[in-house]
C-alpha cells in the first residue's frame, strides 16, 4: 500500500501494478468498479497493459509510470549475476 495523501483513493485496493516475468510486461488493474482508475485520460475498465510514462490516474494523484526493467529482462539473469559475483 502506498499513501498519497488523497483521501479521494480508496483504502484498499483502489488499483494494482503487476509485472508478468512470462510476457516481460507490466499491467494496470483497477479495484473495483467504484475505484475508477485512469490509463492516460482512457477507465481502466479491464486489465491494461502498462508501457514506459505512461500516465496513471488513481483519485486526484496522477502518476508517471517508469519502468525499471525492460522485455529482456528476467529474474533468473540477476540471481545468475549474484551467484557469479560471490
């Protein structure tokens, strides 16, 4: 949970950010249908892919999303680098 500060974002669970180590891809998904989320100006209505500044809207607090790993990206890379540096 992160706190903004805006009481107009729901307390629990008013949207969610998941990163799919399948795909290499973050998505977006709201809450609930009261908790009305926004994916550069469109509802999230459904599960949204997300893409690098990408803004998102939860209440009044509007975000810049920035990714920190790419499509290339997987976990298994960064424990084999860890391993290797021991």
């Amino acid at each position: 949970r992160l706190d903004f500060g805006d009481t107009s974002i729901s307390r629990n669970n008013h949207a969610a950010v998941a990163y799919d180590d399948e795909q290499g891809k973050f998505f977006l998904g709201h809450g609930g249908k009261s908790n009305l989320v926004r994916l550069n100006g469109k509802p999230v209505l459904s599960t949204e892919e997300l893409a690098d500044g990408d803004m998102v809207r939860i209440g009044e607090t509007t975000l810049k999303f920035v990714a920190l790993c790419g499509e290339d990206f997987t976990w298994a890379s960064t424990e084999d680098e860890g391993a290797s540096a021991k």
